[in-house]
C-alpha cells in the first residue's frame, strides 16, 4: 500500500501538506478488508495502533481523539482520505452504464443539476461522488437534505482522477467529531 497524493486531477497546492491524505489499493470485496487497510494505513503512516473503531449514530466510523477518514469502495478499488484539522467524506464509483440514471438525478438532483447533467453521464458521476463524499463528510446518508443541496454547505471539494473510476474528496475544517 502507497501513499498517493497524486490521485488529485487538478493543483492541490492549496491543500496544507498535512491535511488531507489519500491513499488507494485493488480491493477484493472480501469481508473485514476495508478496516484491516484502514488499520494498516494508520498504523503505517500515522503511528495508530490497538484503537477502538467506534461508530456515530449514523453508521460513519471514527476514532475518539485519532484523525478524521473516510472509505469508499467501487468494483476492485478501495479509497481512505485521512485529514488531521476536520472531517472528510470520500467518494469513488467505477464508470459503468447505467441506463437508470435520470431516475437517480430526479429523486437525488435538484432542477438546476438535472439541467447541468443532461444526459452526460459522466457529469452525473462528477456531481454524484462530489454529493457523496459530502454526505459522508457530514456523517449524513444519500437521503438527507444535504445531499439534495450540497451547494449550500461549505466545504472543499477534490476530484480523483483514477482510469475508469471517477471520485471526489470532500472536507471541512470543523474541530468536533460528527457524533
């Protein structure tokens, strides 16, 4: 496992060098695979171990006093971001046809994304994984209203750039664990 700050498509110079770390492997789906890399990630490149892996009441992971992360995982890819100063919500979908995907944007999109998006689907994975991660960052689900109008929240939003994946990475520079 590597440290791969260059998943970032676009200048993250802007970004602390210490802030948001993300790291990535190939992903096999198996069971307790995405806390065993979280717990190597940790132990590796941030001196964590023998922690307790707690959960909000929103299901999202945290470790009381350790650094704010975030998984996702798509088709054989797995993803942490990792920030030391604030929460962060990750995102990362493997690009694949999906006929269905108006339906999503109705239910999901407000008008003025649906107009964005149109029928490209590839701005419906930029703009899906960007809500994702944020509701993640957020410790909220798919169904919250942030998720609806995530443009109303502030927030920094970092696309990843992977072959056949697309991805964002959202963070905020709030000190308090999302309990």
């Amino acid at each position: 496992m590597t440290f791969k700050r260059e998943l970032f498509q676009e200048d993250h110079s802007a970004i602390p060098q210490d802030d948001v770390f993300l790291f990535h492997e190939n992903y096999q789906n198996q069971k307790g695979e995405s806390e065993q890399f979280l717990r190597q990630i940790l132990k590796e490149h941030f001196n964590l171990e023998n922690f307790i892996l707690e959960r909000t009441k929103t299901g999202k992971p945290f470790i009381q006093g350790g650094p704010h992360f975030n998984l996702s995982h798509s088709h054989n890819k797995i993803v942490l971001a990792v920030s030391l100063n604030g929460s962060v919500g990750v995102d990362i979908e493997y690009i694949r046809p999906r006929p269905k995907f108006q339906k999503l944007m109705q239910r999901h999109f407000t008008k003025e994304e649906q107009e964005f998006v149109g029928d490209s689907l590839e701005k419906f994975y930029d703009l899906w994984t960007q809500k994702e991660a944020l509701v993640k960052c957020l410790g909220k689900s798919i169904l919250s209203t942030e998720f609806k109008h995530h443009g109303q929240i502030n927030t920094s939003y970092h696309p990843i750039k992977a072959e056949n994946f697309k991805g964002c990475v959202c963070f905020s520079h709030y000190t308090k664990d999302p309990i």
